[in-house]
C-alpha cells in the first residue's frame, strides 16, 4: 500500500484507510521468540531477508494465508499467495 501510495497509483488517503481496516481485524499477538530460528533457516536457505523469513515461518506456523506481492517471498512458503504490485 505504502508503495502504491507513494507513486499516486492509488487516491489519496486509501493507504491510510485500508490501515484503518487492518487494525480493526480481530487478531493476536504471536511472540518473535518463536519465529526466530525456523526463520534463520529459512531465510538461508530461501534468500530472504530475516524480517521477510519470519512472515512465511508466521504463516506456516498458524497455517495462514501470506498475501504478498514479493514472488521471492511467495516461493518461500506454500502458504502464499502472489499478488501483482
């Protein structure tokens, strides 16, 4: 969204409301403690980023669904859905 914003592809403000919505999803907290070493791993093996790691590991971990538009990041997990940019 940040990205769409920034180069005026979407109307003003619709980033900040799509953040909005966001935020009033029911959720839950999961501790970074947990994803930490399976994401190491992952992110060696897959080329990733530690941060980006810890998504597919999160998403694998609470059998969710990772909606991304990173393809390296979508390959790294099967629990991922490519979206286009």
């Amino acid at each position: 969204m940040l990205v769409a914003d920034r180069a005026r592809l979407i109307p003003r403000g619709r980033g900040l409301a799509v953040v909005g919505a966001v935020r009033a999803l029911p959720g839950r907290a999961f501790p970074v403690e947990r994803l930490v070493e399976p994401a190491w791993d992952v992110a060696r093996r897959r080329r990733l980023t530690i941060y980006d790691a810890c998504y597919a590991v999160l998403a694998e971990t609470l059998d969710a669904v990772l909606v991304t538009a990173d393809r390296r990041l979508a390959k790294a997990t099967s629990n991922a859905i490519l979206v286009a940019a």
